[in-house]
C-alpha cells in the first residue's frame, strides 16, 4: 500500500456468525498530494460512518 492508501478490515461477532468487513481505499494515481490526502481523509470518514451504524450489545 502507498502512503494515501487507507486500509482496514474488521472482524464482528455476531449471534450465531462473524462477519468480516474489509474496506480498501486508493486515491486516484492522477491525484496530487492535496487531493490524494482528502480522498484518503474522505474514505476514513465513511469508513467511520460505517462503523458507527452497528448496534453494539
């Protein structure tokens, strides 16, 4: 992975089964410096998003 890559997966109990998440983002090659750091800033957020819409028990 580069440097503005953002990766992450994540393992999550469920009652009978566990789920696995997995998320890969990679910032278009034509991108400069600023905007290869805003997608990657972007994808962290919805990445968050995501996470936060699961019920914890």
């Amino acid at each position: 992975m580069g440097p503005a890559d953002f990766g992450t997966t994540v393992y999550i109990k469920g009652d009978d089964y566990w789920y696995h998440f997995w998320l890969l983002c990679i910032p278009p090659t034509a991108a400069d410096t600023a905007g290869q750091d805003a997608f990657k800033t972007q994808c962290q957020d919805v990445f968050s998003q995501i996470l936060a819409s699961f019920e914890i028990r």
